[in-house]
C-alpha cells in the first residue's frame, strides 16, 4: 500500500485568475494551499475567509513573502521594524485562516546590523513566543550561499533552531537551495527529516520538478519513507501555469505511488 502524502502547492504556481479557481484547481486534486502574505490588506483578508467556507482545500502554510525584499537584519532601524512586523501579520494571518506553519527566512543577501547572530535570536524568540500564542509554527527557510551569507545551509539553520530551543520555531527545507550548496538532497532530508516542519519540492531555476536538473526519484522515496510533516510544491509557472501544475502533480505523485 502507498501511503496517502497530502501535497501542498504554493499560491503563485496554482493554476487560475482567482482565489475561488485557484481553491477549485486544488480542491480537484485533494491539495493544500501555501498563501503568500505579498502584503495584503484587511478588506482582502476577509475576503479569503469568506471565501475559504466554500472549498474543502485548507491553507497549511503561509509564506511572510515579503522578506524577499525585507531585511530582519539590516543596520537601519527603520528596515528591521518593518520586516518584523510583516512576519508578525504572517502569523496573525496563518492563526486566523487555521494554517499551522508561517514561512520565514532569516535574511536574503550579508546582515548589515551589528552582532547579527545575537540579533536573530532575539527576533526569532518573540517569534516563537507569538507562535507560542496562536499555535502556529515558525519555520525558517534554509537558503543556499548563492541567496545569503547568514546560515546558508540546513546544518547551519539546524543548528540556530536547536540552540533556539523554541517548539515554535523549526527548520524548513528546499529541494533547490540544498542542491545549490552542492550537497546530495536525497541524503539531506533523511538526515534531518524529523527536524523539518516543511519541505518544498523546487527543481533547479526555480522550475518544476522534474523540468530542471534534480533528480526527484531518491528525494520522493526518502520523503515517502521518513517525512511526515507538510510538504509543498513550489515553482514559477511558465506561460502554461496548467499545464505545468498538471504535469507535475502527475510527476510526484506517480513517483511516490512507484515506491516500494
């Protein structure tokens, strides 16, 4: 028998013009939804819990998107105030839609702040203390060094969560960045797999899986057998968003069903 994997699909690479037809696309294919928190305001906020009531499709996860282009870890007050405030709307956000994990990153890009290890920890500790309050989980995205010089690897972030210490916040993986770092992604992820809240399933170029140069057969077989917490497809979709979801649901799902 193959075990039943409830898959997840970041919101940006569902297929549809709106909310309502991204939930349908989902719904069809019994998955879960990662919302991007890009910013959104109260009125659309409310608009998707109005919307949510009509679909069987949950929000498991929901990306502070933000922090692609805000720093945690800048030197300007001004900048660190605003970032953490958007992480903090992330998790006020996931609490009310009924999504247990916020996805966060530490930095993209060098820390400009001063004694930025020291820093985190304070940031990521009020984190978790909010988490703590509205049961939801933090997890902090391993980036690769080609994204950042702060923790730029699973073992490093490993090693900034353990020391951590908060059951709020947890390590989160990423199939791309792993092999970015030039380590074998199969390997990484057995390794650490009762340690990950969240894995995203992201081929090379930020492509699909199984349309880049990562080979998804071991990595599925090593999720199939040892991971069991949300796992989440994640990509740009090309001119054919579709197609592209069609193809690889069919992708993972057929690899994981061909595991024995």
């Amino acid at each position: 028998m193959v075990r039943c994997m409830a898959l997840g699909c970041v919101e940006f690479a569902v297929p549809g013009n709106t909310l309502e037809d991204k939930l349908r696309a989902l719904e069809s294919h019994k998955m879960w939804l990662e919302l991007v928190n890009d910013g959104f305001n109260k009125k659309q906020l409310n608009n998707i819990l109005g919307i949510l009531p009509s679909f069987n499709t949950p929000i498991k996860s929901v990306q502070a998107y933000l922090l692609h282009d805000l720093r945690m870890l800048s030197a300007k007050n001004r900048d660190r105030k605003v970032a953490l405030s958007h992480v903090e709307e992330t998790i006020k956000i996931a609490s009310k839609v009924g999504a247990q994990n916020v996805v966060t990153v530490a930095t993209y890009g060098e820390p400009t702040i001063n004694n930025p290890m020291e820093k985190c920890i304070d940031i990521f500790r009020h984190f978790g203390k909010l988490g703590a309050e509205l049961d939801v989980t933090i997890s902090i995205e391993a980036l690769s060094r080609d994204k950042t010089t702060f923790l730029p690897s699973i073992s490093e972030v490993y090693r900034f969560v353990h020391d951590l210490g908060s059951d709020h916040v947890r390590l989160m993986a990423d199939t791309m960045h792993i092999h970015a770092n030039g380590e074998n992604v199969a390997e990484t992820i057995r390794e650490y797999a009762t340690e990950i809240a969240e894995l995203h399933l992201h081929d090379t170029n930020s492509k699909p899986p199984g349309q880049g140069s990562i080979d998804f057969d071991p990595i599925l077989k090593v999720v199939r057998e040892k991971f069991k917490e949300l796992i989440c497809l994640e990509y740009r979709p090309s001119l054919d968003p579709y197609a592209d979801f069609i193809n690889t649901y069919e992708v993972v799902t057929k690899i994981i069903s061909a595991v024995r």
